[in-house]
C-alpha cells in the first residue's frame, strides 16, 4: 500500500486537521454501531510517545482489520471529537522488516528499567524489621513475581505504560521513605509492606499478555478487583508463613482502605495512621503522574485539555 504524501510522526506530534503516517501498536480494538446502525472500529493506538484514539469507519472485511497486538503502519486524518484528538485511520498495513521498527518504541514504559525498580522493592523488603511481616510480604511478592517486571499498574488511567506497577510502587515507596522523618513514630513495616502490597493484584486484575500492554480486565478482576484479590492473597501468605491474626488484618485493612470511598471500592476508610499514609502515598503518586503526563505535550503559559481523572480540571503551564 502507498502511503506518499504524508509525514511520519509519533502520536504525540500530531495536530487537529493533519494528515499523517504513524507507526504504532493497536491496543485495544472493539466493533462499535454507529447511531446510523454501521459497524466501525474503534481503537486505541501507541507508540512511545503516547496513545491516541482511532476511528476505522469500513470494517467490512473485520478479518482484515487491524487487531490488539498488531504493529502497524497508518496513514489518517487527525480530527477532533469532544476536546481530544482522534485519528481517521484511511490506510494502513502491518510494518513489514523494511520499516525497521523497533517494538520498543512502540510501547509507552517506565522511566526506570524493571531490574533496577526490583532491587528498589528488595531493599525496601530488607528496611522492614518485623520478620512474619517481611516473609508475609516476600510471599505475596513471589506468588505474583511472574508478572511484576513488565505489568502495568492500570488499563487506561494513571501508570497504564510497561512496568507501571514497579514505577508506582516504587515510586510510592521513595515517597514513603521521605516522610519517615516527618512522621518518625508510624509503624513503616507496616508502611512498606501495605505500599509494596496495595496494587500488587492489578498483575491478575488486568491482562496485559503484550509485553506489557494491558489488554481488559480478568475475569476474576471484573468479578472482585484487585483489592479483594489482594486480601485473599494476603490470607494465604499469612497462612503460610505463619504471620499472627492481628498483622494479617492490619495489612488486610490498609489493602481494603487505600482507595479511601465506598464508591472507589474501599468497603472502609482507613482506621490507623499507616493505612491514612498509604492511601495519601497512592493519591499523592496517581496525581503526580497524571499531571505530569496532561502537561507532556502542552505549550508554556498555555492549559492542557480537561482531563477527566483530574476533575475535569485543565492544567497551567508555566513559562519561567
Ligand atoms: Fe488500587
Ligand atoms: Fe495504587
């Protein structure tokens, strides 16, 4: 297929009205009917620089649509559909070895590499002085270690890039250790272990079978969530190591707690100090990502978007 006549761009450095080619990974693709009774595809593109949403209007022959997983070569509109841009894939092929594409750049990661975030957890494990709490944490982390390099820690909101679930973590657990000099008296074995603990169920909450890329919700994560998850596992580590009652239900609570509101899928908020402190730590890490990211491709001294996971709020950048 020609594709001439157009620039190859990453998804970030497109602009409403352009044409362009891209070279990215699908996503997520579902078959969608329009308000006229068509069927479209509707899917979500990445590359390393971001993800956009795409619309592919004839899906007449759905076997050769693009599917979740594929690389593929695009050439389409860049338009606009209710404040984000949206791109109107009109050509588009699987990358072939000519396009020397690198799947690396394909996939939105963590800034860190997955090694270097897992000695970050293991000193951490090393830093927590209770030993039924430190081999009850060591459990959990071994029965999901399988998942932990490359997962990430959402399917669309705040860490949904490879290796996520470390760059949270770790990231939360950094924060944690600041604090511990403002806060000297918490109890940071517990502190640790609920960080290290609070999101480690996304890894089977969330499928993410494409070298990191979250595809949709489990089964079992659409049924019962990570929280609820991670206290069962919580319950068989607990078992297993031999950890007393007491410790397993305070570990349990700063699980069941940490999303703070009923409506977030917290059945209570917390009720100790170190479950207030992990929760903050996640809100605090969730925040700082999703600012950070809003602001990614925004202009000095102009405003982002409204963004849905901020209130709707749009986002200041400053000049100086
Ligand atoms: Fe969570
Ligand atoms: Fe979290």
């Amino acid at each position: 297929m020609n594709m001439d006549g157009a620039e190859i761009k990453k998804l970030s450095q497109l602009t409403k009205g352009e044409t362009a080619i891209v070279f990215c990974l699908v996503r997520s693709m579902n078959i969608k009917t329009s308000t006229n009774n068509k069927s479209y595809g509707d899917y979500t593109l990445c590359d390393a620089s971001g993800e956009m949403n795409a619309k592919l209007w004839d899906v007449s022959d759905e076997d050769a649509c693009p599917k979740v997983g594929d690389v593929i070569k695009v050439k389409g509109l860049v338009t606009e559909w209710q404040n984000n841009l949206q791109l109107r894939m009109d050509k588009f092929r699987p990358v072939s070895d000519e396009d020397e594409v690198d799947l690396s750049q394909m996939i939105p990661s963590a800034p860190y590499p997955p090694e270097e975030m897992l000695a970050t957890i293991k000193e951490y494990l090393a830093k927590i002085k209770d030993d039924s709490i430190r081999k009850l944490t060591v459990e959990v982390l071994r029965e999901y270690a399988e998942y932990l390099p490359l997962h990430p820690a959402a399917l669309h909101n705040h860490h949904a890039i490879r290796s996520g679930l470390l760059y949270h973590t770790t990231t939360m657990l950094k924060a944690a250790d600041a604090l511990h000099t403002v806060y000297p008296d918490l109890d940071y074995d517990l502190v640790y272990a609920g960080v290290i603990m609070h999101d480690i169920c996304k890894t089977v909450e969330i499928n993410a079978e494409n070298a990191g890329i979250a595809t949709e919700y489990s089964r079992d994560g659409l049924l019962l969530g990570h929280i609820v998850q991670g206290i069962i596992a919580i319950e068989k580590a607990g078992e297993k190591v031999g950890c007393d009652q007491e410790k397993i239900a305070m570990i349990q609570h700063m699980l069941l707690s940490h999303h703070y509101e009923p409506e977030f899928g917290s059945p209570r908020r917390p009720m100790f100090p170190e479950a207030e402190l992990v929760h903050y730590l996640d809100m605090i890490d969730t925040r700082m990502y999703d600012m950070d990211k809003a602001l990614g491709d925004v202009e000095e001294g102009k405003f982002s978007p409204s963004i849905w996971t901020l209130h709707k709020r749009r986002l200041y950048k400053k000049t100086f």
